[in-house]
C-alpha cells in the first residue's frame, strides 16, 4: 500500500490511524500542501480532486477518507471499527460524521487559505472561525459522550471504533486553532486514552516524516 498524505492534514491523520488498528504496512508518501504540490499536474493524475489522502491499494487508486476507511473495514475487517450490531454502528457513523461532514470541512486547509487569502482575515479571526465549528460540534459529541453510561475509555463499547479515529484528529486540530479542549472533559478522556495506543500515537502529525515544526 502507498498512502500519500500530509502530516497536518486531519483526514491523512485518521486514515494513518485507521490503518494502524488494522495492523496494516503502507509506505508513506508526503504531499506537500505549502507548496501546493497536491494541484500539480503529476498528483491531479492520481488523484483528481488534488486532495489527500490518496491510497494505492490491490492495483487501484483510493480517494476520499470515508470511503477508503469502509473499504478497508470491509477488506480487512478484522480488527472491527464498526459494532456488530446495526444500531451500533449508526451510532458510530453518527459520532464520526459529526467531525467529517459538520466540523471539518468548514476548516480544512482550502477554507483557512480562502480565509486568510482573498477574505484577508488575520489569525484571530481565524482561529475565531474554526472555534465557533469545533465547538458546536463537540457541545454535541460531549453530550452523546455523557448520556452513553455503558461505554468504556473510548467514544462506544471499550475498544476503538470509527468515532475515535475521527474524533483524534479533530481534537489535533482544535489545539492548533487555539481552541480549550478541557472544556469538553470526556472528549479529553477519550483523546488521554487513545494516545496510550500505538496505533494512534505514532500516527500523530509531529511523528510523521513530512513533519515541520
């Protein structure tokens, strides 16, 4: 497998996890966003949204985050991110598109760049932008968290699911934009237990090769 990515960019961050819990080898191929090498002529071709991550897998070329972690799931399924059951894992779906169609797409790279570029909004305003989104969405993921009394250290049941691999990321993201996670004490407790997995800890931007401080 070849998992071209961006060590920053919060969708390579969850499918770098996903991978992990599947005990999966891939060879890492850095994208560099600052140079906008992922518009490029050579990247277009593999991928043609110029988005990462972009997997290489069984000779075929996988795009969008979502879709590859549910081929993926269902290739390798084993160990399971999704529940057994049906109920649990519309749950899990819900959890992980809480982060994937509510709060991460109003602040991903292309949105900050068109913020900070032709809108010319300083860093304040910003990270202001961001936080209002990261914050709506973890009021709700808080919530959730709270009124599930059977769950153990994780988002659902007591292994890692779907909704961690989403979630993770998305608290990686909210620290950089400055935003207090300690507001969300069970979100943190999820966060605290899952970077004791090594799965999710090296997967961790500033452990990737393509890292730059």
């Amino acid at each position: 497998m070849k998992l071209h990515g961006f060590f920053r960019s919060g969708s390579s961050h969850r499918l770098r996890i996903a991978l992990n819990l599947k005990g999966l080898a891939y060879e890492y191929i850095a994208v560099n966003l600052r140079s906008e090498e992922h518009l490029s002529a050579r990247y277009k071709a593999l991928n043609p949204q110029g988005f990462v991550p972009t997997l290489e897998a069984d000779g075929q070329v996988l795009i969008q985050s979502p879709a590859i972690i549910e081929w993926l799931e269902e290739r390798y399924p084993t160990p399971a991110l999704l529940p057994a059951d049906s109920l649990g894992r519309a749950r899990v779906r819900a959890f992980a598109a809480i982060v994937g169609c509510d709060i991460h797409p109003v602040n991903n790279r292309r949105i900050v760049e068109y913020l900070r570029g032709p809108l010319r909004c300083d860093q304040g305003t910003i990270n202001a932008w961001c936080a209002t989104w990261i914050t709506a969405g973890f009021d709700a993921i808080e919530a959730l968290l709270a009124a599930d009394r059977d769950r153990g250290d994780y988002c659902f049941g007591h292994a890692p699911t779907l909704a961690d691999v989403y979630l993770v990321p998305q608290v990686e993201s909210a620290r950089r934009f400055k935003v207090d996670v300690s507001y969300w004490p069970r979100i943190g407790a999820v966060d605290a237990a899952c970077s004791q997995l090594e799965a999710f800890r090296v997967a961790a931007p500033a452990l990737q090769p393509d890292a730059i401080a």
